[in-house]
C-alpha cells in the first residue's frame, strides 16, 4: 500500500509515516506537486536491489543496459 506525503506533512508527522513503513506501508513525498523521494520498508529495498540485478546475474541483461535504464529512470523526470 502506497501512502502519499507532502514535505511539510512529513516534516511535522514524521513519525505517524515511520510507523506507515514500519508496518510495511510505502510514503511517497512530494514538494510542491512532484515527487521527490519514497520512504520504503527494509525488506522491500532488499527485495527491489535483488530484482534489479537478477538480469544481470541471470545473464539476461548487460551491465551497460542495465546501467542505460538506471539513467534514463533517474533523469527522465527532471525539469
């Protein structure tokens, strides 16, 4: 489950969305309008860095493919 945030709102509850996390919630924060970051359960970022390279170990992918698609997600959304 997805929850969103407001910088602001996450500034002065912080630990209302720690809790969200803690219980395996996502926290989406947002800055005016846009989305800025993700607060994610530890659990899920392992699982997210071991999807990410199970391409690659797989022999599925390339490096430079994988590394390719990490810049186009990264910068794909800056203005």
């Amino acid at each position: 489950m997805e929850t969103t945030a407001t910088a602001t709102e996450m500034k002065n509850n912080f630990g209302k969305y720690l809790d969200l996390v803690m219980n395996g919630h996502e926290v989406i924060v947002t800055r005016n309008g846009k989305e800025v970051g993700r607060l994610i359960p530890k659990a899920k970022s392992i699982t997210f860095l071991t999807d990410s390279l199970t391409g690659i170990l797989k022999g599925t992918g390339s490096i430079e493919s994988a590394r390719d698609e990490a810049l186009r997600e990264k910068y794909e959304n800056i203005d």
